[in-house]
C-alpha cells in the first residue's frame, strides 16, 4: 500500500500461509531502498483503545503473525485505518492505525476480527465505515494430498470453493456475497462509493463485478488466473494475472 507521503510503501512480508512461519509488516522508501520493520516491533508505545475491531477480539497477535493481504484507507474523521490479513496463530484481520511522526510512520494496533472456523482468507477491501469485504479462498481444514490440501486441488479442477463476504462493526456476524461464490477467490476491491465490489476468481480464470447491497453478480470477463488487484491514480484497476501452467508453478 503507497502511504500518503507518496514515496513509502507499506508492505506484507507473509512469512507462511499456513502460518508456520511467522511474518512482519516493514516499510520500504522507494527513493532510498531502505526497509523498516513497523510490526511487530520490540518497543513500548502507549496504545491506543482497540476500537476498529470486533467486540469479541481476543487481544493482539501473537509471535506467530504472519500478515497476507492489506488495505488502507482513510476514515471520515482523516485517521489512516489499515486492515490485514493474518494467518499466524489464528486466522484474523488485525486492524491498525497508520500514524506519521516527524521520523516517519508507525502503527498502532487498533483491534482484530476473527472470521468463522475453517475460513482462509487472502485479501480484503476496506469500507467506509470502517466495515470490509474479504475473499474465503477454500476450507483452511480440509485433508493434503500430495502436499497441497483438497481445496487447492478442487480449486484447479475449476470447482467452487470459496466466496466473498462482507463485515461490519455493528453486526455480529459476517454476510456472504451469494454472487461471489466460485474457484479460489483471491483479489478483491471496492468503488469509491463501497456500491460495486470486484473480485478475482483465481483458477476460475474470471474477474466478476458483484453489487455488495444484494450480493448478486453483475458481470464477468475473463483474465488469466487473476490475483491482486489494485486502483491505480487514475481510477483504473489493475489486475495482476498467471501466466505459468499449474506443473510450472509447483516446481
């Protein structure tokens, strides 16, 4: 994520996702090359209340964190809310306040949501209300075979396995976009206006436009195995695809 001072980029170092392999959040400076640890950090800082997340968060990740994917945006009150991924000791998006200090940026954890048993995320969008939309890949607890688990391999027979849901602050569960079910959902993004939510069906090879009021599909096209999407300054969405067969990727 580009931060607002235009030339430092927040970013997901995963670690793992099975979460094995713990992970951290660094900044990069795209003017020096410098990179910059910002969570976890061994430092005492007065945190702020855990009020960006759910009600029954069960307290701040662990040594285990393992960040996936992110996204930033500004609340209506001008504070910078990022949101991410985490698969390390649970399953999670852990929420944070971007905070700019005269020496640079730092994070404030402001709160987690915990999704239902089973699910395994890869990326989300933020709502303007402090809300989100994540993408369930497939069933974190299914069986590996082969060394992949059964979801990944029904994921490249083209089979659904997975889906985009939506959560808010107020509510105590969270609502699956019925439109969004389909093969390995990965890449998600929101309009400015929170109305249209696109959503990249990996091995389905597809990119659906899906009103998030209903929940409903309103289009398709087709893009090689898409993953990442993201605005560009011009309003444009950037959609990063696979090239490579399945027998190129497991080599």
């Amino acid at each position: 994520e580009a931060l607002p001072d235009n030339h430092t980029l927040l970013i997901s170092q995963m670690g793992d996702m099975e979460g094995s392999t713990p992970g951290n959040l660094v900044l990069y400076d795209t003017r020096s090359g410098a990179l910059q640890t910002v969570f976890p950090v061994k430092m005492e800082r007065v945190a702020h209340a855990p009020d960006w997340g759910a009600r029954d968060c069960p307290g701040m990740p662990d040594g285990r964190f393992a960040p996936h994917g992110m996204a930033l945006r500004q609340r209506d009150d001008g504070r910078w809310q990022l949101a991410v991924i985490n698969h390390g000791g649970r399953e999670s998006v852990e929420m944070f306040e971007v905070l700019q200090t005269s020496t640079g940026y730092t994070l404030d954890w402001r709160g987690c949501m915990v999704p239902p048993d089973g699910t395994w995320m890869n990326d989300l969008a933020l709502l303007a209300n402090g809300g989100f939309v994540a993408s369930h890949m497939f069933d974190r607890h299914g069986n590996v075979i082969g060394g992949m688990r059964t979801g990944m391999w029904k994921a490249f027979l083209g089979l659904d396995t997975g889906y985009v849901f939506e959560w808010q602050p107020q509510q105590p569960s969270i609502r699956i976009l019925d439109g969004s079910r389909g093969s390995f959902p990965n890449g998600v993004a929101v309009t400015r206006d929170d109305r249209t939510v696109y959503a990249a069906m990996c091995t389905g090879d597809e990119l659906r436009t899906i009103e998030r009021s209903s929940g409903k599909q309103q289009s398709s096209i087709k893009v090689s195995q898409p993953d990442n999407l993201a605005w560009d300054q011009q309003g444009r969405l950037l959609v990063a695809g696979v090239t490579a067969s399945l027998a190129e990727q497991q080599a």
